[in-house]
C-alpha cells in the first residue's frame, strides 16, 4: 500500500499529527500522534540521525536541486477521462505502439521475437503514488506494446472522490474496482488485456475480478501482482516491536479522523518535519543502501503530493481487503507475482500467500529490494513483465486463432 504504504501512511498521519499538536490544536490528535511519531521515528532513526548532522538549508537547496534533475514522471501520453459509476473523473493517458517497422527492433529486444501488439497492458498504482510510479516500466515499454496509465481516485491529476466529498461514502477497495472497469471502458473498450497493479493497484485488480469475471474471462491475458496482498493486512507489523504496532492499532482509527477534518493544519505540520518524514519515507519504500537519491526524492514528491484527507480517506478500506477468493478467476491465466523481499508494507509472505492460490503463477522475490521494487529494481521488474507480456500475446493469438 505507501502506498507509499500503510506504514509510510501511519508515519505520515503520525507526523501530521505532531504538528497539529505543536499549532496548540486538536490536543487528542496531537498526543496520539506523538505517540505513533516516537514509534516511526525509532523505525528510522539512522535515517533521520543521519540528516540531523546537515544544516537545513543545505538541505532545502538539496531537495530543490533533486526536483529539478532527472527525467522522473516526466513521461507523458495522450489524455483521457473515465467516469466513474459515482460521477468522479479518472484521468489515464494511452501510450500508442509505434508503427511495425520502427518498434521491431525493440519488440525483438524486449520479447526475443517479433510480436503482434493487439494486448492493451493496464497498470495500476498504489497508495498515496499516482501513473508516474511506473517510470522504468514505462520507458521501456514505451512505442513497443499499448499501455494506459491512470490515476485512481483522489490520486495524481484524477478529480477526488465524489461518493467521498459529496456524499460521505467510505473508499472500498471494491469501488477502485469498479473504477478500474470505467477506465477499461474508456480506454480499452476491445480487444486482449494484461493487468498490472502494485500494492492497493494490485487490490483493485482483484476487485475487478470478483466483481467482473465475465471481463476476465473473455478479455483478461496476463495479470501481474506486484507488491500487494488478498487480505491479512491487519497482521502487519512495519518492521516495529509488538507494543508500538499495538499501540497505533489502537489509536490510529481515532487519530485519522481527527487529522482528516483538520487537512489544512495538518499539511502546515507535514511541512514543518519534511525531513524525518523523507526519513521514514526511504524507510518503508526502499531496502537498498545506495538508492539514488532522485528516486528517493522522486517518490516523496508523489507521497508528498496526496492530501493528508485522501490518505485519513483510504487507510480503512485495506484493514476490509479481503479477495484470496477473487483469485481463482487469475488460475489460468500467465501471472507474475513479484515483491520485494525486504518490503516492510506488504512482506513477501503476502505475495506467497497468493501464490499458493495460483500454484501455476511465476512467483518472483526480488533480493534487497521495498515496497517501491519498481523504482528500486526496476530492470528486474521490466525483465519480469516483458516475459509475462510474451506469455499473454501468445495466449491472446491462440485464443484469436
């Protein structure tokens, strides 16, 4: 989930919550909040020690300089607009395969032999991310095969939840599903289709499929669960001591609401501690030593980037996400399992678990690598995804033929 995850998401609403409480306001919040912020902080204590021996405004200048450098999220398609069943616009953009003759050389590179391009590949994102999450897959990928992007609901340049604003209705991984099916609509309403979503993208996949396994049924080639888990996730524990996980089990839900209808201050507290928050971030998002630090800043810029009310919004649908029944309808079909196997947020147990619902599944533990394994390994996440794309082709031209 950091979506960043559940854990950056706990860290985030921690942090938040201390600022809300050093402003002198919703005293309660501020107290539980400090006491989840002492918890995140020991988690990233090397981190954030680390970063206490610079001055701050070097600091500032070194964040400045990392948005400026680099090509991150910088890739961009043709727009488009779904809506979803409750009136809320869902953005995606449609990368296009280039004509035959000028991709074959780079089909033949990526899939070792020439391929048809009629598969649309659908990627889905996780918490607090948005579409550019996908970089290095996007990259690669990019004029080979067709691929849409979108952003889920109340994430990235999609307009924020109708149900939510205007009629105070909970997110529910079912209804991400469901917002799946509009995009699918709107940008691939025909033809073979491969799935791949990461941590709550993953989620949604599996919401889709239990809500509408006729489309997987006819449609669906491949599907790639990256990072993400059918249900369990109350059982994780972040990487923390059992009493600190108690603890923000306990008071988290009451801490959330009270940030969620206070976004405004709280976003002044989130600035206020950005730097042990970028701690924690790296923390829960990465496990190698030597990430570059443009990606480390790339991916808190996204996290940055999701209101603190959209966070409060979300974080009670995973606790309910319970879908190792929706597995089934992926059993024969090609899929990819992979995760990091240092991946705080969703353990590679969880990607095991689904494995062992899909014992025909390629299930891939990526070493040294978080819950952002996309950005972190991304070779051998694009290596994996072009083998599954090979696979899905095939079954989309005998299924044809």
């Amino acid at each position: 989930m950091s979506e960043s995850s559940t854990g950056a998401a706990a860290a985030d609403v921690a942090l938040a919550a201390a600022g809300a409480g050093a402003a002198g306001n919703w005293r309660r919040a501020g107290v539980a909040g400090a006491a989840i912020g002492v918890i995140a902080a020991g988690a990233a204590a090397g981190v954030a020690i680390e970063r206490l021996t610079v001055g701050r405004g070097m600091r500032k200048k070194a964040r400045l300089a990392l948005d400026a450098s680099g090509p991150y999220g910088s890739l961009r398609g043709t727009p488009g607009t779904a809506v979803a069943q409750d009136g809320t616009e869902l953005s995606y953009e449609i990368d296009e395969p280039e004509p035959e003759s000028a991709s074959a050389p780079r089909r033949r590179r990526l899939f070792g032999r020439k391929v048809p391009a009629p598969v649309t590949v659908v990627f889905s994102h996780g918490y607090c991310l948005n579409q550019d999450s996908w970089h290095f897959q996007r990259a690669a990928l990019r004029g080979v095969v067709r691929a849409v992007y979108w952003d889920q609901r109340s994430h990235g340049r999609s307009g924020r939840g109708v149900d939510q604003t205007e009629r105070d209705v909970p997110v529910s991984i079912d209804q991400l599903g469901r917002d799946l099916k509009a995009v699918i609509d709107a940008a691939a309403p025909e033809g073979p289709l491969v799935l791949v979503g990461h941590s709550m993208g993953g989620m949604t996949t599996m919401a889709l499929a239990a809500q509408f396994p006729e489309l997987i049924r006819d449609r669906v080639a491949g599907v790639a669960l990256v990072g993400t888990s059918s249900g369990g996730l109350g059982q994780v524990n972040y990487g923390l001591p059992v009493a600190g996980v108690n603890a923000v089990r306990r008071i988290l839900p009451g801490v959330l609401r009270a940030l969620g209808s206070q976004a405004e201050l709280v976003e002044r507290g989130r600035r206020a501690t950005a730097d042990l928050f970028a701690g924690i971030i790296k923390r829960y998002s990465f496990s190698s030593k030597d990430v570059d630090p443009a990606i480390a800043r790339f991916a808190e810029r996204m996290i940055e980037s999701t209101p603190i009310d959209v966070v409060a919004e979300f974080y009670p649908a995973f606790a309910e996400h319970d879908k190792a029944a929706a597995l089934r309808y992926f059993s024969r079909l090609p899929v990819l399992v992979l995760a990091g196997d240092k991946d705080l947020v969703t353990p590679s147990e969880h990607s095991e678990a689904i494995a062992d619902h899909l014992p025909d599944a390629e299930l891939v533990l990526v070493p040294d690598a978080g819950h952002l394994v996309m950005l972190e390994h991304p070779e051998a996440v694009t290596d994996r995804l072009a083998d599954l794309l090979t696979r899905a082709k095939a079954r989309a031209r005998s299924a044809v033929g």
